[in-house]
C-alpha cells in the first residue's frame, strides 16, 4: 500500500483456511476497521493525488492474474492489493478536478445505502419477499415524478440499472402502448416499420437499443440539432411527415434534457405539441439533466418535460449516489404492467394493492438500488441537494468566465453546468487534434481530468462541474492547467 496506507492494525490474528471459506467466520470487526482506514485515506489524500495515472498494461494484468483463485490468500492482503490496484489504475471519479463524464464522487450515505443494502440483500422481485425496500423505491419513484411535476397520486415507474435501461423500457413500453400486438405477435405483426425519432446529440444507447429489441439500427432517426445544439424542430417536422409518406410508422420522440456532450435541452414544449400533433409517444431522456428539478430555479429549464409519456432520470448522475441507480418514470402503472407480464407457480402470489417489481419491470431478481438515494435524500433534504445543483451551475458559470477572458471561445449554451470550449487559434494541426492533445496534455499532468467532444463538426474540449468536492480553487486549477496545455501545444 506504500507510505499512502500505513496497516495499523494487524492480521496476524487473521485465520487461514477452512475459515476464511466459511464467510461468516473470522473477526469481521477488524475488515471493517481496515476499510474504514481506506475510506478515511482516500477521503483526506484524493485531492493531493493525480486525478488518473498512467496504467501499465502488462504490469496491471500480471498483478490481477497473480490470483490462480487454487489456494486461499489471507483477507488482509487480498484488501490492500487491490486496493493499491484501485488507487493506480482508476480514473478517479472521486476527485475534486474529475470534470468528467457524469460520474460525481458518490455522497458518504449513498456508499453506506450499498453496504446495507448488500448486506440484507433483500429480493425485491416480489412485494411480499422485500416489502420495506419496495415500498422505498416506490416512495422514491412517487417523489422524483412528482418533481418532474406528474400528478403525485399517478407516478409508476421503477429503478434500474442505469439510464439505458430506463430508456430500453421506454422503448418497450412505447411499442407495447401504440401496437398491442406488439407483445404477442412481435414486430412483424405491425403494418409498418416502427420509427424512432432523437437529436444528433443525444445519447446513442438508442442504437443499442434498437439492436436488442429488433427495432434495428436504421430505425433510430437521428435529428440534426441547431447551433444551439438542440433538437431542429423544422426538421424532426419534415422527417416525420416524409417517413410516414413512405409507410414508415414512427412511434416514439426522444427529446434530451441535458444532452451528453454540450448539456443541452431540446424544446421540449415544442416536441411535446408535435408529438401531439402526430399522435407518437413523448420520452424525455433526462438521465442527466432531469435532477436539476430538485431545484426550484433550475426546475424552469425543464418546463414541459411533465407533458412526457415517460422519462429517463439517473441518480448516479448528478445526484452523486453510487452507479447503478436510473429509473424510468411515467403515469402508466397499467402499460407497464402489460409490458412486463408475467406470472408463474414458483414465484410468491401477489398481495393485494401492492405490485410485483418482476412483473412490471425489466430485471427479474433485483437488487436495492433505491436505498442508497433514500438515505442520501433523507439526510441531505431536497434543499440540502438544490444548494449543491445550483453551486455547480454557479461554479459553471465561473469557470465559463474565467476561460473567456484567457482567451477561450465558449461553444455551448446551456443552464447546466457543462461547459464546452475551444482554442480559436489551433495552429497548422487540425482543429481535432490539437484539441486532443490539449486534453491529453492535461490529463497527464494528472491536475484534473476533462474531455474532448465533437458539436455539430467543430471540436472542443469538455468540462462538466458535478462534484460536492469541487470548490472555486478547482475551477481556477483548471484553467491554470488548460493554459499551461495550451502554451505547450503552441510552442
Ligand atoms: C448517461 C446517459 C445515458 C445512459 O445512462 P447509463 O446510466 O450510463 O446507463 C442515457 N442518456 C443520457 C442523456 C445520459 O447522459
């Protein structure tokens, strides 16, 4: 573990053998004590550390491989090597100068709702296996539509895994609802070619999506964005009306709140009104944009994402809980329970004025995703989590300022905290690969982490303000190194 982790408490007490198979056995008391000692390392040390190291391939397999699994390794040792193989080959998301993908370093109830939840590990495909947890997660599904602003008595949905799940069941739940045939005969019983319609810039699970379900690739009509990067109306009008003149059968608009790349908000009220117009489902993929709605004041950018049929929300996204946690929202308690039917003898019979998650939902067996935003959203109140939504917008806003006035062209527009810019003067190279070498240029000198993106064919470099750890002092930390990136580019 290095000088990093010094192994204050022993493990000669440790046994080895039979006891180390029987998991209940051994001093459970003293692994618990070393994880915390981890814990509380890596929370004090994070920010003094690179936020992602350079990762020797052969050396990172050798050390995994060591494990031949044939003899028993004494439980300490097998903690602290790993966790020195964590430390040296992560990204580290935790980090206060992670401006990354989505990933926020997690909130200290939601790593304590992980460790309940496994430990209980209550079976929450049946009501009557896991009532309190289902009854959690349902709680929890009623309060985030509510804040979507669906009426509060009418919300259904249910968690999953992650946003592309959300938005497969979306999906399901869309065909399933427009051609009820759909879940008997299947796709080839329907008098067209069902039709997806999202942004460009929207997030392309929607290809994989329409792999799995056998809508194929080709379905998913991709529509060029504006140069606000948000979803061309005029034009999503005229694919529509084209596709169905060619026996097309669209079935189901996507309309990103908070798009992956430059965080933008399609029109919503304006794709809700054509979806109207042309009778198609309505989804909003809100996966990361959707939390800003625990806020009073960032709640406005969202106006018209209640007039969905469904949405998408990811709480391991902006609301800092540990990955896996999405759901799927709708009022369409009946729509999913068709979409997701099922019943068999082995299963326990249902109990009145309650619903079984495995037959109104995508997963089978499933674990308590909920619990760790429960107790996160518990401690923290909802205004305890619209402070930290509103900081990162305003730290957004800053770090926007500052790259203005070194020079910098900022190349999105958005209220959410992604911000989006580019180097005027990309020299001889081309404008793709000097961006490139400015972000890896930056992310080897291990200061911060950022990324690149491509926005209606122009480059640019990416940063996204999403950690409670991140102060002012980090926003100024990275300009300094995107500067320094640059003078080094350029010389
Ligand atoms: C992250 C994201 C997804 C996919 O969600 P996962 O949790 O990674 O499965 C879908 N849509 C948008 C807009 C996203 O940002």
């Amino acid at each position: 573990m290095g000088d990093d982790e010094p192994a204050t408490i022993s493990e000669a007490a440790f046994p080895l053998g039979r006891a180390s198979f029987d998991p209940d056995a051994g001093p459970a008391e003293w692994l618990w004590r070393r994880v915390l000692e981890v814990l509380r390392a890596e929370r004090e040390r994070i920010s003094a550390r690179p936020v992602s190291a350079e990762v020797d391939l052969g050396r990172l397999r050798a050390a995994v491989g060591a494990y031949g699994f044939e003899e028993p390794v004494a439980p300490g040792v097998v903690i602290d090597e790993t966790v020195a193989l964590l430390r040296e080959g992560t990204v580290h998301t935790t980090h206060p100068r992670y401006f990354g993908l989505f990933n926020p370093a997690p909130t200290l109830l939601g790593v304590v709702g992980e460790t309940l939840a496994a430990a209980f590990n209550p079976q929450l495909a049946a009501w009557s296996h896991a009532p309190a947890a289902v009854e959690i997660e349902a709680h929890l599904v009623r309060f985030l539509g509510a804040r979507m602003g669906y009426p509060a008595g009418a919300v259904a949905g249910s968690f999953t895994s992650g946003g592309a799940e959300a938005n497969m069941t979306a999906v399901l739940l869309a065909l399933t609802r427009t051609w009820p045939e759909y879940g008997t005969a299947g796709l080839r019983a329907l008098p067209g070619r069902p039709l997806l319609y999202a942004s460009a810039e929207s997030h392309l699970a929607w290809l994989k999506i329409a792999h799995a379900t056998g809508l194929g690739r080709d379905a998913v009509r991709l529509v060029p964005a504006g140069a606000d990067l948000r979803m061309d109306v005029r034009r999503l009008r005229a694919l529509l009306e084209a596709d169905r003149a060619a026996g097309g059968a669209p079935f189901m608009v996507v309309g990103t709140a908070g798009t992956t790349g430059a965080g933008a908000i399609d029109p919503l009220p304006e794709l809700a009104a054509l979806c109207g117009e042309f009778g198609v489902r309505f989804h909003v993929d809100a996966a990361y944009g959707g939390m800003a709605a625990l806020s009073d004041r960032l709640r406005e950018d969202l106006a018209g994402i209640e007039r969905a049929h469904s949405i998408t929300v990811d709480a391991h996204k902006w609301l800092s809980v540990p990955m896996g946690a999405g759901a799927l929202l709708c009022t369409d308690r009946e729509g999913l329970a068709e979409t997701f039917r099922v019943s068999t003898s082995y299963m326990p019979a249902g109990i009145p004025d309650t619903v079984d998650p495995y037959t109104s939902s995508q997963q089978w067996s499933r674990r308590f995703a909920g619990l760790k935003l429960f107790l996160s959203l518990a401690v923290a109140g909802r205004s305890g989590y619209a402070e930290q939504l509103e900081r990162d917008a305003e730290l957004a806003g800053l770090l926007r300022r500052r790259l203005a006035d070194s020079g910098w062209l900022i190349v999105n527009d958005t209220p959410l905290p992604v911000v989006c810019f580019a180097d005027p003067e990309a020299g001889a190279r081309a404008p793709g690969e000097h961006h490139g070498a400015l972000a890896r240029s930056v992310v080897r000198s291990g200061r911060a982490w950022i990324s690149t993106v491509r926005l209606n064919g122009q480059d640019a470099l990416r940063a996204c303000v999403i950690s409670h750890r991140t102060t002012q002092a980090d926003i100024d930390g990275l300009v300094q190194a995107v500067n320094e990136a640059r003078k080094e580019q350029r010389a």
